[in-house]
C-alpha cells in the first residue's frame, strides 16, 4: 500500500501557482521568490498561502 506524505511546502506552491502566482525557489529551498519580488523565508511562503485561504494550516493533521 502506497501512502502518499503530505507536504505543506508543495501545497502551498503548487496552490499559490494556480493562483497565477510565480513562485520559484533558490538552489537550496531554504528562500522563495514569489512574483519576481523579494527572496522571502520558507516560513513567509507558508503564511502567505494561508493568509490568502489556500491552506488549512496545522490543524488539518489532527
């Protein structure tokens, strides 16, 4: 049986891109860049998808 994990990072990229938001990482995913701005934390991309309501945030686990 194939369990697949569930990553917040991929979703919230992959959500902020159907968004028509351009997210690209750097070489080490450690920074983001999202619509050509600034490079902003891993933390930043993850708040920002859920300030924009695309996540559920932490308590979709439990």
């Amino acid at each position: 049986m194939n369990f697949i994990e569930y990553d917040p990072v991929v979703e919230a990229v992959e959500l902020l891109r159907v968004c028509r938001h351009s997210v690209e990482p750097d070489g080490d995913f450690e920074q983001w860049r999202i619509d050509g701005g600034e490079w902003v934390s891993l933390e930043h991309l993850l708040g920002l998808a859920l300030r924009l309501g695309l996540t559920d945030g932490p308590s979709r686990l439990q």
